[in-house]
C-alpha cells in the first residue's frame, strides 16, 4: 500500500457517500472495491465541496485494529473517481485507491480535523447509516 496524504485530493465536483453496511470483505482494503452496487447518497455542492476541505485537513494519527465502516466516500472530477475509501470512525482509519494505488491512512480521530467529516457525513445521510459510528462517543 502506498502512503497516503490526504492533502493531495484534487479540487472535487461532487462526493458521493457510499453505504457500506451491507458489505463483507474478506480484508479491510476490499470494501470499496466491493461496493460498486451499493446504495450511494450524492452530496450537494456546496457539502462535497466543504467534505473534500476537511478530508484534506485529516492529520496523521494511530489506528485501531479493526475496520468497520459504515461508509465509504467517492470524490468526483469531470465524472471520474479520483479517490474511493472506506472510512471507520471507530477506529480512525481509512483504506482506499487514489490515483489508481490502494493506500491506507491512519487519522486523529479526537478533535476537530477527524471529527468534521464525520459530521458533514451525518449531516447528509442522516444517523442511521452511520449506526457503527455512533455507538462510539464521537
């Protein structure tokens, strides 16, 4: 896995949150890639564009050992995905593929660089999606 810096997202039209509870991976790394039928809830522009602000604030942090996003989110250029990846709050890590190369992402998950994307994405699809999440006091 390639190292990671969230920094480098590109400047998005549109994010896309992905609904990732239904999916069983058999690793961390495959939800995404498992999750193209899966049920997708658009941001509008002004939330993709302030989602892909604070994606790009995430500070380096220490991860959990465990992986179990309820969400995944997808940043769109010109129609394309530039970066797919699910994310776990509980845990405070991310896996996906930016620029065609997976990559994990370990984050600081107390304060708040790693606790607005999490609210922009509860502001969007509502509690429920993100059930696994809210059971941790975020």
């Amino acid at each position: 896995m390639e190292e990671y810096d969230p920094r480098s997202l590109p400047d998005v039209d549109t994010v896309e949150i992905v609904d990732l509870r239904e999916i069983n991976p058999n690793s961390a790394s495959e939800y995404m890639q498992l999750a193209d039928s899966a049920p997708v809830v658009k941001c509008d522009h002004k939330s993709s564009k302030y989602l892909a602000k604070v994606w790009r604030a995430l500070t380096p942090g220490t991860s959990s050992r465990c992986h179990v996003p309820s969400i995944g989110l997808r940043f769109i250029v010109e129609s394309k995905c530039v970066c797919e990846a699910s994310v776990c709050w509980m845990c405070d890590n991310i896996f996906g593929v930016f620029d065609g190369e997976g990559f994990s992402y370990a984050f600081t998950g107390d304060g708040t660089a790693g606790y607005e994307p999490f609210l922009t994405v509860k502001s969007v699809v509502g509690e429920e999606m993100l059930k696994r999440e809210t059971e941790r006091d975020l």
